[in-house]
C-alpha cells in the first residue's frame, strides 16, 4: 500500500506555550483529522534548540490528504490550531510513499 505523507513544519505564536500548544493538537487531532476520510495518524515533534514544531500525518491517498487539507482552513475545529501558528514559519511538504522497511 502506497500511502501519502504530509510534513508540516512551523513555528507557534509568541503567546502560545508548549503546553497550549499540544494542548491544541490534540483538540485537531480527535475533533478533526480523526474524522476525515483517509487519515491514519499524527505525530508531533519539536525541537529544542530551534524551537520548531513538526507534524507527520498519513494519508490512505494523496487525493485524501489534500481533501482534508484545505478543509482544514474553514471548519470550526482547526480554527484554535490555526490561530496558534506564526503564518511565516509554516513549510509543508506532501510525498507520496515509495518504499517501507520494518523491523
């Protein structure tokens, strides 16, 4: 199974912590992207040194992910996530999947 990549990379608010902050994913992730069609999971990282947060979201397709992708922008749901971010900062990269190795 091919699936779809998104890799978002981006900074948060001043005004918003790191507490908040995964406060505010969590929220997306169980009242949005859980909900939508296709989505497999979430995984959020962040780094110390530069302060930059990273999401890794799958997809079952490409079509799916850019779907909920601009949905994302106009519901209700998200609109906490959105508020939380430095526009500026936000990269996002979507790859489809090549090849996996396991354990």
């Amino acid at each position: 199974m091919s699936i779809a990549t998104e890799i978002v990379t981006m900074k948060i608010a001043p005004d918003i912590t790191k507490e908040m902050f995964v406060s505010i994913v969590d929220q997306l992730e169980r009242n949005f992207h859980s909900k939508q069609i296709g989505f497999i999971d979430t995984e959020l990282l962040y780094d110390d040194e530069s302060g930059d947060w990273t999401m890794v979201q799958h997809w079952e397709t490409m079509d799916q992910l850019k779907t909920a992708s601009e949905k994302m922008f106009q519901d209700a749901e998200a609109a906490a996530f959105v508020k939380a971010l430095n526009p500026a900062s936000v990269k996002m990269s979507i790859l489809p999947q090549i090849k996996v190795w396991g354990k």
